[in-house]
C-alpha cells in the first residue's frame, strides 16, 4: 500500500508544470534554452544574479539555471545567496560556464550548487539534469509524506534547511496538544512571516503549513504507536484529535493503513527480527 501511495504523490508532483528560473547576460542562450525547456516547465529569464533574486522572492521557483559569469552579480555570487537564504535555500542550482577548469568546478559545488553543466553543452544533457533533480526532489517529498518513521530531515537540502526543518518539527511537536495550531501561530513561534513560512514549507515539502502540522501529528502518532505503551485513543488525544475516528481516518488515508493495522505491522516486523 505504501508503495502505491508513494507512486500517487509522486505523479501528483510530476504533473505540474514546474517553474525554472534561467540566468544569462546572453540573450541567444536565454533564447535557445528557454525554447528547448518551455516544453515541459514555465521558464523564467533573468539577465544577472540581481534581476533573479526579484524574480525568486516573486514566483515560486524548483530550480535555478545560471551562468557563472554575468555583471552586476555572478553565478557564483547567485548561487551563495540561495543556499544561504531560509527562503531559497532548498532550491537546487545547475550552473553553467565556459570554465571548465577544476578550480571553477570546486568553487561551484562549495557554494552549494547541485550540478554544473560545460559550454558548450547538449540540450539533452541539460535536459535530463533538470529532470532528474526535479524527479529526485519530488521522490524524497513523497517518500516523506507517505512513510510514518521518515523524518522532516529527511527533506533537507542545505544547512540552511536542517536548521529550519529542525526547528520547524520542534515548533510543531511542542504545540500538538492544542488542535488550533495553525500557520499564524506557527509564524509567530518561529519569528518568521507568515507568507515567508507558508511559501517555504510549500516549496520544501509540497504541503500547505496546516496539511504538514497534520502530518507531523500523524507522524508523532506513529511514533507513539510503534512504542507499544499507550491506547490508540490517548495517543489520539496527545496528538491534538478530538476524535479517535477521525484521527484513524486521517491516518489511514495519509499511510494506507489503520492505527491497529500499523501496530500489528510493526510488531510483524519485531517477530521477523527476533527470528
């Protein structure tokens, strides 16, 4: 069941257009790129770092194309300042140069970029690296949702993303008790604006804020039912529901299986283990 749930998500996240941002102070490669990807996502140009980090906090973006070496702002400066920044900072950087010495590669990868493409480059090379970030990005997001023990870590794409996550999950799990928890009250814990937060955890996980406080409920909840100590009904009330029918609803339909299904699950698996 978790298998085809995980299918589900993923080809949910698959389905839509996803938008890249392409930067280069050379309007044949803006041209010639942005035609070759218009296809299958929403293209985004930008002639230099500066008039992409407008677009970035204006549109939600999957990824950043960039060339290294553009006025006003580099590609490498570009790629720092994303991987740097809370709001961008789990967007994944291809960059392209003409440098195809080792120190320019080094330099790339230790600002953060996720993969570096050479001038003069295939389009279908360009392509696939594109589509397999996006793919891998959109399997973790879904392997995420869909599996009970998988932590919010697990969707991490910088330091800058641990932390966050991390403090994220904290915010949350100190407040599951109270069933209003909510974006605001959220925004407010962490010290971040409200469409700050919303756009990010959006962008991170694929989830509104509420739909990820009501999966880290369920992910608690598993947690505690894997302990084997406390009623599903306590564990429901712990985890913020008020009602133990729909607290197994809502488990089922996010786990593809019952509370009770899960215990007798994992306790299966202590068997095997044990034999």
């Amino acid at each position: 069941m978790e298998k085809a749930l995980n299918t589900d998500l993923i080809q949910h996240v698959e389905d839509v257009k996803p938008f890249i941002l392409l930067v280069d102070d050379n309007e044949d490669i803006l041209d010639f790129v942005s035609d070759d990807l218009s296809e299958k996502y929403h293209v985004l140009t930008a002639k230099n770092g500066v008039e992409a980090l407008v677009i970035l906090h204006q549109e939600i973006v999957q990824l950043v194309i960039s060339d290294i070496m553009m006025p006003e702002m580099d590609g490498f400066e570009l790629c720092e300042k994303i991987k740097s920044t809370l709001e961008f900072s789990h967007i994944p950087v291809i960059l392209l140069t003409a440098k195809n010495t080792m120190q320019s590669k080094i330099e790339g990868l230790e600002l953060g970029a996720d993969a570096y493409v050479e001038k003069p480059f295939s389009p279908e090379f360009l392509q696939v690296q594109v589509s397999s970030l996006i793919k891998n990005r959109n399997k973790i997001k879904a392997y995420f949702s869909s599996t009970p023990l998988i932590h919010i870590k697990s969707m991490a794409y910088s330091k800058a993303d641990e932390l966050f996550l991390g403090k994220l999950q904290e915010t949350i799990h100190k407040n599951l008790d109270n069933p209003n928890l909510d974006v605001e009250h959220l925004a407010e814990n962490m010290n971040i604006s409200r469409p700050t937060l919303y756009r990010k955890i959006k962008a991170i996980s694929d989830l509104s804020p509420n739909e990820l406080i009501n999966l880290a409920r369920l992910k608690r909840a598993a947690e505690l039912l894997n302990e084997g100590v406390l009623k599903i009904y306590e564990i429901s009330e712990l985890v913020g529901y008020s009602s133990q029918t729909h607290f197994g609803r809502n488990f089922s339909k996010q786990f593809g299986m019952s509370p009770t299904e899960y215990i007798n699950s994992k306790q299966a698996e202590r068997n095997i283990n044990q034999l």
